[in-house]
C-alpha cells in the first residue's frame, strides 16, 4: 500500500516538478540561448552600421574640403586615410577600419601593411571566400551590407577566427571601408551567458529538490497519518459493526423516515432480510395502532409495542427511540429488545397470585411476601393474613 502511495505522489508532485525543470532546460537551450545569441548579432550589426557611417562621414568631409578648394584631392584622401588608420574602438582599443577601391586594392589595412597596394582579386581566407570581391559585388549591388569571412585576431597573425563586417561604399573616390567585429567575442558572451543560466538552474533545481523533499517529507507523514487513521476506524466501524450484529437487541437506524440499516438480531427475529427491510416501509412492521410519531421524536424515548413478523405472528417489544446524528445527517436509533418472556413470566406470576390468593381466601391461611434482600419489609400481604394479624394482636 505504501508503494502505491508513494508511486501516486511521484506521479502527482515529484514527476511535474522533474518535467518543468527539464522543460526549462529545453526551453533555455531551444529558444533562450538561440534568441540572446540573435539579439547579440543584431546589436553588432547595428553597432557595425553606426561605426562604418561615423568613418564614411570622415571621408565625406575631406571630399568636402577638396571640393571646396580647401585642399587638393590627393592631400584630402591622404588625410582621410591617416584619420580612418588612427581610428579604434572596442574594449582594449584593437578593433579598426579598412579602406580598398574598387578595382579592388588594398588602400588601407592598419595591421596587415604588406596588404597595402597589392590587388585583392585571389585573396581568400583560411576556407576559400573571396571576401574582398565578396565585399566588391556588396558595395556595387547595393552600396552596403555584411560580410561573414575569417581573419586573423586584432593583430594576432597567427589566431585566425570568424568575423562578421561592414562595407560600405563611398562613391565621390571609389573606395569601400568596412569595419568587423569577431564573432568568437559574441560566442564569449552566450557561453557566459550559458553558465550564468546554468548556474541560476542548478540553484533553482536544488531549491525546487528541497522544496520537494520537503513537500514529499510532509505528505507522506499526512499520508501516513491519514492512512492510520483511515485504518483505525475502518477497525472502529468493523468492531461496532461487530457488536452490533452481535447484539441482543434488534437495531434499525431511519434516515428521512426510511430504513438506512438493520442487524442481523431484527432480521433474524423479523424474518425478513437486509435487503427486504430495506425496501418496506417502516411503519409495516408495527402491529396496527402501535405505529410510533417518528416526526416527534426529540429525545429518548421509549414504549412498549408489537411487531409483526413476516409470517404475521406478532413480536412483543421495548421499543427505544433515540435522535442520532451522522455523516452530518440526523436520523433516528430505534432499538427493539424482545420482552415475549418478560410478558409471559408476568402473565404466570399474575395468575400465581390470583391463585395463592384464592387458597388464603378459602384455606383461612395468612400469606406475607418479604424480598430476598432486606429482610423485614413487608413487600406483599393477603386480606386474610391482616385478619390472622389483628386476631392475634387482641390475644395479645
């Protein structure tokens, strides 16, 4: 049984609780992660965009410049590029911008100076992508856009990792800057990401292990508190039922004027069954003009009655009549004990004093009755012994 209880309570409290939390891992792992890890590209992107416009914005002033007669066009690309070189962001100040033309060249490279000049058309990187004609059909197609290549770290040649760029084209000199960010930093960020929502889950899990622990400590004490219970008065009941099947006394107990249960003594004595008794109705097995007001019954009550059997012979009773309550419900407790001897012994000792007082009458002999216990009260005495009393009293 305990088992059972226990099998039913791990259904119930501890398998969900296991469920939800392998759900909250799925969910972490399926969507969580997939979704900062999006959102962490997206703000790259936008940070990459923003940052290729400031230096794009730098050419357009020295195109101004020149356009103004300020400066000749060669000292205002001369310019831009030191201004565009000398440019760095990020957090130790490594990440940099990039200048080719079209044809495509390199014009600038801050880290990779041998670059510098040398044509672009059959430089790859490390898997085979062309970037530079890649980031060449961006810049005439559609003036800007991304590019996913591997380079090398910062200005670590030996440390080749993925990269995402920007490019954009600048139309008055024919040139593209572009700028990147590398995505080994983003992946960086979701696995700290990861390992802060692993570590907030495993303390999760082991508050919820607690909780549960506790939670199945308790219920199964309630349980098995409940289940003695349950136990102790599936006993009581059995043990009354018991005595009350063995009782001498036939038992009925009413609900709402019907018969809710009878003993086996009123059955027995009544000739009828459980299920008979249960189907009749109360007041039929009373002798007619000696059915009870059961609505009446406010207390105990009790009176003598006739039964009528099943075969129509008559019962002879003290009936007890007592207001109950059970299951919240009020009934009525009628107790029926047989009093057919107690009648019968009367009935004989009424005649036997009839006829111990017809002999005093015609015998002339005194008769007194004093009970067993308490000797000298007179219990009992016959008119001729009052005679043979007073007669001896005056001889006296």
């Amino acid at each position: 049984m305990k088992k059972v209880i226990k099998a039913s309570f791990f259904q119930k409290i501890v398998l969900p609780a296991v469920l939800a939390i392998l759900l909250f891992v799925i969910s972490v792992y399926a969507f969580i992660i997939p979704a900062f890890e999006n959102n962490a590209i997206e703000q790259k992107r936008v940070m990459l965009h923003e940052l290729t416009n400031t230096a794009w914005s730098i050419l357009q002033k020295y195109h101004n410049d020149a356009s103004k007669g300020l400066l000749s066009i060669d000292e205002a690309k001369q310019k831009a590029v030191s201004e565009v070189e000398a440019l760095r962001y990020g957090l130790d100040k490594k990440d940099y911008f990039w200048i080719t033309d079209l044809t495509p060249s390199m014009i600038m490279h801050p880290y990779v100076h041998e670059l510098t000049g040398q044509s672009l058309h059959e430089y790859a990187d490390p898997d085979g992508k062309k970037l530079f004609i890649e980031a060449l059909k961006i810049a005439q197609e559609s003036g800007e856009g991304f590019i996913r290549y591997k380079w090398q770290f910062k200005d670590d040649s030996a440390h080749i990792v993925p990269k995402l760029s920007f490019v954009k084209k600048f139309q008055p000199w024919d040139w593209i800057i572009g700028t990147g960010i590398y995505l080994d930093d983003v992946q960086r960020e979701i696995s700290s990401l990861t390992n802060k929502l692993i570590l907030i889950l495993l303390g999760i899990s082991v508050i919820i292990a607690l909780i549960i622990a506790f939670i199945t400590y308790q219920s199964l004490a309630i349980e098995n508190r409940r289940q003695l219970a349950e136990e102790q008065l599936h006993e009581s009941r059995e043990k009354y039922r018991s005595l009350l099947e063995s009782s001498t006394e036939g038992i009925i107990l009413l609900h709402n004027s019907k018969i809710a249960y009878t003993n086996a003594f009123i059955q027995n004595w009544l000739q009828y069954t459980d299920a008979e008794l249960h189907e009749i109705v109360v007041e039929s097995l009373f002798y007619p003009g000696h059915e009870p007001d059961f609505g009446n019954i406010k207390r105990e009550t009790r009176l003598e009655i006739d039964l009528l059997r099943k075969d129509g012979s008559i019962a002879e009773a003290v009936l007890t009549m007592l207001p109950v309550e059970f299951a919240e419900k009020e009934g009525l407790l009628l107790t029926f004990r047989d009093t057919t001897e107690q009648r019968s012994v009367k009935t004989e000792l009424a005649g036997l004093r009839n006829r111990l007082e017809n002999i005093s009458a015609y015998s002339g002999i005194g008769i007194f009755r004093f009970p067993l216990k308490g000797r000298g009260r007179l219990v009992e005495f016959t008119r001729m012994s009052l005679l043979c009393w007073d007669t001896t009293m005056e001889a006296n």
